[in-house]
C-alpha cells in the first residue's frame, strides 16, 4: 500500500473537522457547540482544529463559505437550462432564496452566521456570488436588456436582495408560506431594471 503524503493526511484531517462541525452546528447551534463536540466525532485533537482553523469561530467559518458555496453552485446548477442569461438570473435567485427552508442552511448560515461573523456582505462566499451576478449584469446591460444602470450598484442590489429575501424566510415563523411572497417581490424588484424594448418583446 502506498505510504500517505502529509498533504493527503492534512487534507483528510480538515475533511474529517469539516464534516464534524458542520453536523454539530446543525445540531446545536454555534453557541451550544463545544470544542469537544468538533474533535470527538472526528476522532481528533484540539491541536488539529488549531493547527487547521485556528479557533472555533474560524471552523464554523469555513463551514459555511462551504454551504453558501454549495447554495450558490446549486442555484446556478438549477438556473442551467434557462433558455437566456435574464431568465437563468431569475431562476438563480429564486432558488438561491428556496434553500433557506433548508434546516441546515437556516441554522448554520443564515442565522447563526452574521450573529458570529458579522455583515455576509464580507463573507468570501458572498463576494464570489457577487462576482456571477456582476458577470450576468454585465451581459444583460451590453444586450441592451437592462435600462441604463450602474452596473456595479445593480449587481449589488440584486445580490443583497436574494440574501436578504433567504435570511429573511430563514428567520420567520413560517418560511414555507413567505417563500413564493419573497420570490415574487425578487422577480419585480429585477424587472425594474428591463429596458422598455425587451418589457415590450416579453
């Protein structure tokens, strides 16, 4: 059998911590969530989160730059058969704001994640969907589909508000009831931005 690299070694060691917290801050919640909670399961030391995370908080924040990936890999898996970039943006954000009936969504990014890491606006997660939704602006303002805008403020608004629009049926008393209200609210708040040519051919 081959021997194992100490960089396969580190690699299956965060793996192991990842997959750990990430069912103990589904379970608990990042507050109720002890050191030993993220070690014990993995079959690990304290040393090992240190040495890979550095403390508690930054373990809990890799786990959620890795779901909020996810969430954003799968909304735009979702958005893949739109027939155009307009309807593959609409449909991206739409299920972007569907996945916070998530359970684990709810619990790990959408609430205990800006009350342990602060505004998601600097979350790196965040910044990279911020980058495809620019992409996508982009594009649909040199197609002459949007009105004249700044692209950079309606990147951001429309980013802001499939976050905004998750977090808040992520913090309601009944999410499954608001989600086709924040959807809706999402797709007029967007269509705003159409150009009259391209409202007039829809």
């Amino acid at each position: 059998m081959a021997k194992r690299t100490r960089s396969t070694m580190m690699d299956e060691t965060r793996r192991k911590l990842l997959a750990s917290a990430r069912a103990a801050f589904a379970e608990k919640g990042f507050h109720k969530t002890s050191m030993d909670d993220l070690t014990f399961a993995a079959g690990l030391t304290r040393g090992a989160l240190y040495h890979h995370f550095g403390d508690k908080k930054g373990l809990f924040a890799a786990v959620v730059d890795q779901i909020d990936a996810e969430m954003a890999a799968r909304a735009r898996s979702l958005a893949g058969d739109e027939g155009t970039v307009w309807q593959a943006l609409l449909a991206e954000g739409g299920a972007y704001i569907e996945m916070a009936l998530d359970p684990e969504v709810q619990r790990i990014v959408l609430r205990d994640g800006p009350a342990v890491l602060g505004d998601p606006a600097h979350w790196p997660s965040q910044n990279r969907c911020l980058d495809a939704t620019r992409e996508a602006v982009m594009q649909l303002s040199t197609d002459g589909v949007l009105r004249p805008v700044d692209i950079e403020a309606a990147s951001r608004l429309l980013n802001g508000a499939a976050l905004n629009a998750a977090l808040w049926i992520a913090s309601c008393e009944d999410p499954a009831a608001m989600l086709p209200k924040a959807q809706d609210a999402f797709q007029m708040l967007a269509e705003g931005l159409l150009s009259a040519d391209f409202r007039s051919n829809k």
